[in-house]
C-alpha cells in the first residue's frame, strides 16, 4: 500500500463525547473546529474511495 505524501501519518487523537460542562467557551469552540476538519477528513476520503470504486466497476462492466 502506498503512503499518500498528502495525509498526515501522525494523525492526532480526537475525543468524541467529552464532558461538555468541563469546558470553556473557546474550549468549546476548539473542540467544534477539531470536530468540523475531521467530518471534512472524512467527507475528501469517503469522495476519494467512490472515486476508486467508480473506477474499479467501469474496469470490469461488459
């Protein structure tokens, strides 16, 4: 398998379900800003896999 250059292999750890009640405003808006790059992490590789996936059925259609 090759290492994308692009992705960042030291992914950071990201806690979900944290005690919102424990955090301050603008830790509360960090929190949201992780949350929200993450979903857009998710959202490129979910794009990306239907892209190979499209790619790989076009290949063996008859």
């Amino acid at each position: 398998m090759e290492i994308d250059p692009e992705e960042d292999v030291r992914v950071k750890s990201l806690s979900v379900g944290r005690d919102l009640d424990l955090m301050g405003i603008v830790e509360l808006k960090d929190y949201l800003s992780e949350l929200e790059a993450e979903m857009e992490r998710v959202k490129e590789k979910i794009s990306t896999k239907g892209e190979h996936l499209n790619a790989a059925a076009e290949l063996f259609k008859t």
